[in-house]
C-alpha cells in the first residue's frame, strides 16, 4: 500500500470540513482510504493505531493532516 500525506500549517476546519473533505478524496479512483484530521496528540495516536499513516509524518495540533493510501 502506497501513502502520501499533505500536511497544511497553521490551517484549521472543522471536523464537518474534514469529514468532507475525506469522503471526496475516498471516492476518487485508486484510493483505498483517506482521512483529513487536525493534528493533535490523540488524533495522530488513533491513526497511527490504525495504521492510517507512516510514522514519518511531522505536524502539530494546529496542523491539517491529510493522508491518503491507495
């Protein structure tokens, strides 16, 4: 399974964005799952719990993260 991230600084929406913003991400071809958090403490340990994301990912409670596998 192949990731990319995007991580958008300082840049924050609401989870009813989010929620969204995943959902049209995952109906596009070759996307297995995708997911747009906030990234805070909790939210990275679900995903990383998940295995939603590599490890390598760098960004901060205020941060968008948007992850994507296909």
């Amino acid at each position: 399974m192949t990731f990319d991230t995007l991580v958008r600084p300082n840049f924050y929406r609401d989870s009813v964005a989010l929620m969204r913003l995943a959902t049209e991400l995952q109906a596009l071809p070759g996307i297995e799952q995708a997911s747009a958090i906030m990234a805070t403490e909790p939210n990275l340990e679900i995903l990383a719990e998940t295995g939603g994301a590599p490890d390598t990912i760098t960004a901060g409670p205020n941060d968008i993260l948007v992850v994507v596998s296909g």
